[in-house]
C-alpha cells in the first residue's frame, strides 16, 4: 500500500491562494489522500482556491472523487466569513460531480454555510469507512468545536482538522460549540489513537506542520489537566 498511497498537505496562502491575504493570515490545510494506482483522491476541507487545489490533483495526475468535510466552517468548506465569500465545496462540485462526506450532525450546517442541497450530502456516523480506490479512511466523530467535527484516519496518518493542532484544540467558546464534548473528544474519543500516528492539524499554528500523536500528548496543553473538571476550569471558556 505504501506504494499505490497518495497523501499530499497544502497549506493555503502557500501552496495555492497564493495572492489571498485571507488564506495567508488563515493558514489552513487541504489534504488530499489517494490511490496512486486508479488515480482517484477526496479532498479533505477545499477551500479559498478550488481550481488551484484541482489543478495540483492533476499535476499529480490525479482525479478528485469524493470531498471530505471536517466541520462546517467556511474557512474549511466555503461560505461568507468577516464580509467576504471563500470559495470552496460549492465550487468544487461545479467542477467535478462528487459526494461530499459530513457527519449526519453536521450536515444541516454544511447545507446552510455552503447552499448545497441534501442530494450533494453523504451522512456518516462515526467508525464509518470511505474507500478512495484501496485506501479505507476511517470517518471518527469528534465533537466539540462544532456539534459533527470529525477527524479522518487513514495509513497511520490522523487528519483532525479542527479538533486538534499541535498546539490547542479548537476553540470551544463558538455557536454550537461544546467544551464538555471537546474534552471527550480528546481524552476518550481520540484514546485509542497510537502515539506513532501522525497528527495532521486543519490550521499550521505551530512551527512544525505536523507531529506524532505522543510528542503532541506529550507537549500540548491541553493534555495537562488530570480531570475532566480541571479542563473545563482551564478550556471550558
């Protein structure tokens, strides 16, 4: 598998969006994740520069077959942010004709954030597995910046998105956010991850663009606290 699987990480303002200050103070990723050998990738939150982000799939000789959405926040998946309208989902489903995969909580927010009707949306509960050729991603709920946040786990590799960075969590004080469900998210939720997989953060807040699951246990705030009541006293916001 090592050989046919295909991950790339672009961080926007860098690797595409590149005239877009607001891509560039926003520092997000897009991830794609692949089957070199059918050429098939989703893309994981398409954002700021649709065709930029396609025409690197291609370069790479690569198709876009599935988006994967890891909340609904239009830095993420498009949408009307501080006065101004991010491309993103949308845009890329004027392009190419593909599902775009959402926690069933979230989808109602996908719909609302980016105008895409219920037929564009593939539901999924959490332990649900999307298949991009012979790659298996495995679809984890974790709630708690937004009500279906979810990271995606796939070849030692976990895509958090907005869950957790390097540095923080997401934040947790937002409408439809949860600090209680964040702090199960991290401890419980995310538990059974190794410390060897890699942790691939939705944001590069941290000088590193991604770490290893225990150096991030080891060194991230917000695995300090002893309890659950302690986080809250600290994140709860």
């Amino acid at each position: 598998m090592s050989d046919r699987f295909y991950f790339r990480q672009l961080l926007s303002g860098r690797d595409f969006a590149t005239d877009d200050q607001m891509a560039q103070q926003m520092v997000n990723f897009v991830y794609a994740i692949g089957d070199r050998d059918t050429g098939e990738a989703v893309l994981v939150d398409p954002a700021y520069d649709v065709n930029g982000i396609l025409d690197r799939l291609a370069h790479d000789g690569m198709r876009c077959v599935g988006v994967l959405a890891t909340h609904y926040h239009p830095d993420h998946v498009g949408g009307s942010m501080m006065g101004m309208t991010l491309e993103g989902v949308a845009d890329v489903l004027e392009r190419v004709e593909v599902p775009v995969h959402v926690q069933a909580d979230e989808a109602e927010f996908v719909s609302t954030v980016t105008g895409l009707g219920d037929d564009s949306l593939v539901r999924h509960a959490s332990g649900d597995t999307v298949s991009v050729g012979a790659v298996d991603i495995e679809l984890i709920h974790t709630p708690g910046h937004t009500p279906g946040s979810q990271c995606f786990l796939v070849d030692g590799r976990l895509v958090a998105g907005d869950t957790l960075f390097l540095d923080g969590c997401g934040r947790t004080d937002l409408p439809g956010a949860d600090p209680a469900e964040m702090y199960e998210s991290l401890t419980q939720r995310l538990a059974r991850i190794p410390d060897e997989t890699v942790l691939y953060p939705g944001h590069r807040y941290s000088l590193e663009s991604s770490a290893t699951m225990g150096i991030t246990r080891e060194r991230n705030v917000v695995f300090r606290p002893q309890s659950r009541e302690q986080w809250l006293a600290v994140f709860g916001g």
